[in-house]
C-alpha cells in the first residue's frame, strides 16, 4: 500500500490515497484522518449513484455540480486518482460536452473502488 500512498511524480498516474496529505490536513491526527476516512466511505457510494443517475438523464449541469462534490470529497481524503477523473469529468460536464463526460463514467467508477478499497486497508472498514 505504501507505494500507493504517496503522491508520484514525473508525469505518472496520480497515487490512489496520498495518506500523507490527508494527515496533513487533519494536524497529523490519524485518529481523525480514521474517522473522516469511514465517515467517507460510508457516503461515497451514494454519491457515484447519484452520479450514474445524472449521467443517464443527460443533466450537464447535475453531472457537473455532482462530478464537483465528488472530486471535493477524493480531494479531501486524499483520493489523488478519483480527484482527477472528477476533474475531467466536471470541465467536460461544464463544457457540455456531455458524451466525452459519459466515457468518463466507468474510469471513475474504478478509480472510485480502488480508493474504497485503499481506504479499508488503511483505517478499516466503517
């Protein structure tokens, strides 16, 4: 897990879960990074569901403001991955460009599981 767990460099894919950000944001405090990581967790899946329903309906405008909280939310946990497929997906959304938007979908979705999953390794399941 570690090599996923800090952010690369040189032009790679983003790690999945830069622990070391998020402690950062959280005063070094694991104990809350643990909490925000479940509290997270928890949460999460219904944010991709409501983003699978506002990419089927075709809303530029939901699947923006939605791709926006979820790249909010990967942001703050340390998501680096998620983060940047969110990105893509809301400056496509906001563009209208909703199809290229769609094609994001299952990209995001498994950036989505492996950050879940990181996340369970790291602080245990909620």
């Amino acid at each position: 897990m570690e090599n996923e767990s800090v952010a690369k460099s040189g032009g790679e894919e983003p790690a999945v879960l830069d622990v070391t950000g998020m402690l950062a944001r959280m005063g070094g405090k694991k104990e809350l990074a643990g909490r925000m990581a479940q509290i997270y967790q928890r949460l999460h899946p219904e944010q991709i569901r409501v983003l699978r329903r506002v990419v089927a309906e075709g809303d530029a405008e939901a699947l923006r403001l939605q791709a926006h909280t979820i790249k909010g939310g990967a942001g703050n946990v340390g998501g680096l991955a998620l983060h940047a497929m969110a990105v893509q997906m809301e400056e496509r959304a906001k563009a209208g460009r909703l199809e290229e938007a769609r094609g994001l979908m299952p990209a995001l979705e498994r950036e989505s599981a492996r950050l879940l999953e990181a996340l369970k390794t790291e602080f245990g399941a909620p």
